[in-house]
C-alpha cells in the first residue's frame, strides 16, 4: 500500500485534535515542535518524521500505531512495511549513481536521519 496522501493525513489529524479537545500550540508543544510545524502537517504541506509519530499518538491519546499504520499503511505501523519493486530499486540506484558527491551526501544525510529515530 502506497503512502497517503498528505491532505488525508493533515485531515485526519485535524480531526483528532478536534475529537481530543486540543489545538495545534497544544500538539506542538507535547511533540516538541514549533506550531508551524503543526500547521504544515494539517495543511498537507509536510508529514511529520517517523521519529515523531509514537511521540504524536501519545500527545493525542490514541492507540500505539494508529498514526503510524494511517501514515505508513503498514499493520504495525512501520515505515518498513513498504515493499518496493526490484526494478523501483534499480531505477532509484541509477538515479543515485549520477548524483554528484555533495548531493549523494545530502541523500545519505536525510535518509540516515529517518532511521536514527528507530534505533
């Protein structure tokens, strides 16, 4: 299952905010991020990290892994669940193959930071 969409996301989460009783300076707070950031999730603009999703289902009371099987589609909510095509793999390698050292760096840089946040 492909990754939502982000206006789904940011409408679902403005949904539990509604439902919980909180507002986005609450959730910002809780979570540790700025309103904005809050914001930009609602709007669809930006999805929050993996790191940030148990922090979120806390924040908001719902269950472990709801936010994160919504985001993910995956049954214990991991980003991980994802299977991509050997050819999707292929085609990706050859992108990165014709990157240039400092952009190659900047890939491996936000990549790593997706996986900082499960160890």
């Amino acid at each position: 299952m492909p990754p939502i969409q982000r206006s789904r996301f940011g409408a679902h989460l403005e949904d539990l905010l509604v439902r919980h009783g909180l507002v986005q300076a609450d959730l910002a707070k809780r979570v540790g991020v700025s309103q904005q950031t809050v914001s930009k999730w609602i709007t669809g603009e930006t999805l929050p990290r993996p790191k940030l999703v148990p922090l979120l289902e806390e924040a908001i009371g719902v269950e472990p892994g709801e936010l994160g099987r919504f985001l993910y589609g995956g049954p214990n909510g991991s980003a991980r669940a994802f299977v991509v095509p050997k050819s999707d793999l292929a085609a990706l390698s050859r992108k990165l193959s014709r990157l240039e050292p400092a952009e190659l760096a900047r890939v491996e840089a936000y990549i790593d930071g997706l996986f900082d946040s499960r160890t």
